[in-house]
C-alpha cells in the first residue's frame, strides 16, 4: 500500500496521538498541535483519504479519526521508532549494573519497571533449553496404581499416573524406571530424543509386555515436542487504570486470555522465526480490542520471552523501544 509521506506525518499524528488522549483526533487538532503551515481543508482531505485506504476509521461520535487495524499494523512496520526515555533507562541500567544477581532477578526487576512505567501487564515465558533429567522414581500407590516421579535439574517434578492390570505390568515398570535412572540421567532434555531409539531395543529385551511400556511410560511421560516452560503474569493491576478495560466484561476477556498459553505458544512460535521484537494484534487470536509486544531473549540456556500486553492505541514507540533495550542488555549480559 501507498501512501505520501504527508500522509504518512499524519498517520503517525493520530496513532500517537490517540495513545494518550483516547479521543479521536480532529483536523483542528492536527493543525493547532502540529502542522500549523497545513490548511484545515488539506488535513481533511488527507484524512478522508486514509479511512478510503483502510488506515483510519470514523466513529460515530465525533468528526475525529482513529487508527484502525490496519493502520497500525501500517505505522507498526513502516512508520514506527522506538524510544526509551532516560529516566527509564537509568533505572533499568541500575538494575544491570548490580552484581550476583541472576538474569531471572534482572528479568523480574525490568518487567516491575515496564509494568509501573506503561502502566500495563506483562507476561514472561521461560523455557528451559539446558534443563537435564535427575531422577526417576516409582511408587505404587495401590494394586492397580503406581506413579512415576521425573525430576529435572531446575527442580520440576512431572508426576504420571500408571494403571496397572497385574504385578507383571509393574515388575515391567520398574524395569523401565532403572534403565532410564541408568541411561538418561543428566541428559538435557531437549536431547532425550536422541536416546530413545537405543532404550526402546533395551527395554524389548528386557520386560514382557512392551507395547504397554511404550504407551504407558515412553510416549505418556515424554512429550518431546515440547521444552519445559513457565509462564509469570506480572502487573495485571493496571488493566483497570486503561479506559479500554473499564468494562467488567472486557477486563475478564484479558484477564482469561493472560492465561491462555496457546496464545503465548502462537506468539513464540511467530518469534522463533523471525528473532525480531513484535507486535502481535487482538484480531490475530480473537480479542480485537488488544495487542502485544513481544521480544525473545537468549541467556545461558536459557530462552525468555518477555511479552506486554494493552490496548490497541498503546504507545507502540515506548514499548518496542523498553523491548528492545532491555534484550540488549540481557542478552549482553549473559556473555560476559
């Protein structure tokens, strides 16, 4: 799509604008604030043409123009530049300059910093890339009932249940649990695949019934689609201070989709194969009236995904700029 680039200065004037007013913005405006050279007329005309194009809409109450989905995803790829105010950014290079402190404390202390100056929640995943296996126990619970213990090095205990139909069955489990406890201790998760092949013949020698091991044990016990993750909502006391989020119904819809980790699942995967910082909006997982920013961050062994989550007219500039310094730092951290 094109536009001039005097399109552009007010596209950029109203997206900007409307973050901080939540009211549409007029031609007046426009001219009064910051294009006093341009006719009344002229700013209308622009404007008229931008809601033809997709990029701005008209409400119902007002003369004014909001950016629309479009429009922001416009400004979001062609327009946008962060910025980080340098109060903001003296508090967070406090926070990088302390010592002994590990990169989940740096974390944490950055997001309270991100969460108290956006005035918005922010959500972290942390997936485990280095996190080894430690232990495995048995324990029978009744006749027809044992649990498995996996104990990985960050201290996750996994329990799975296993029904038993005879003492057979479970002598076989135990079987299993000792070749695992012999075989995969200490092996990094993410490279239990590479063994499996081996301990699968191991075990077919081993116990009586193994088609009941591999479904009860080998494919119950491991996913090995998926990385160890944990996910830390943060600042969700803010919503209520966004005109947005007002509404009962509207706050209950964040507030559930905060805990949705498909929608973190989706954003991570997007992140993964772009490794750039970004701007994911509502209409992309059903909650119009949302967008989230979002950057991947990579420290010993560790990959975090930090996420701030608001309204669509949120400050796209501040945040992506918080994102981006924030990942730097980190990130550069973790090397030295």
């Amino acid at each position: 799509m094109d536009i001039t680039k005097r399109q552009e200065e007010i596209l950029r004037i109203i997206v900007e604008e409307y973050a901080y007013t939540t009211e549409p913005i007029s031609s007046k405006e426009i001219i009064q604030k910051y294009l006093p050279d341009l006719s009344s007329a002229t700013i209308r005309n622009e404007m008229a043409s931008l809601e033809k194009t997709g990029l701005l809409e008209k409400t119902h109450t007002s003369s004014g123009r909001i950016p629309s989905i479009n429009g922001y995803k416009y400004y979001e790829s062609k327009i946008l530049k962060p910025k980080l105010s340098i109060n903001i950014k003296r508090k967070l290079e406090k926070i990088f300059s302390q010592r002994d402190i590990s990169i989940d404390t740096v974390i944490d202390q950055s997001v309270s910093i991100i969460n108290e100056s956006l005035k918005l929640p922010s959500v972290v995943t942390t997936q485990q890339t280095n996190e080894l296996l430690k232990r495995f126990d048995l324990i029978q619970i009744d006749e027809h009932t044992a649990l498995i213990l996996l104990v990985t090095s960050n201290g996750t205990v996994n329990k799975n249940t296993i029904h038993l139909s005879d003492n057979k069955q479970l002598d076989d489990i135990g079987v299993c649990v000792r070749i695992f406890n012999d075989r995969l201790i200490d092996t990094a998760i993410k490279d239990v695949p590479k063994k499996i092949g081996s301990i699968k013949e191991i075990i077919r020698s081993a116990v009586h019934e193994y088609e009941f091991c591999i479904r009860q044990i080998i494919e119950k016990i491991f996913d090995f689609n998926k990385v160890p993750t944990a996910t830390k909502v943060q600042g969700t006391k803010w919503l209520t201070t966004q005109p947005e989020f007002q509404n009962i119904e509207h706050l209950n819809k964040v507030l559930s989709m905060l805990e949705d980790t498909n929608v973190w699942k989706h954003i991570s995967y997007v992140q993964q194969k772009t490794g750039k910082t970004l701007i994911t909006f509502g209409n992309e997982f059903g909650a119009n009236e949302l967008a989230i920013a979002s950057t991947s961050i990579s420290s010993n062994g560790s990959k975090h995904q930090l996420s701030v989550v608001g309204p669509t007219r949120m400050d796209y500039s501040e945040v992506k700029g918080l994102l981006e310094f924030i990942k730097a730092e980190i990130e550069k951290l973790s090397n030295k």
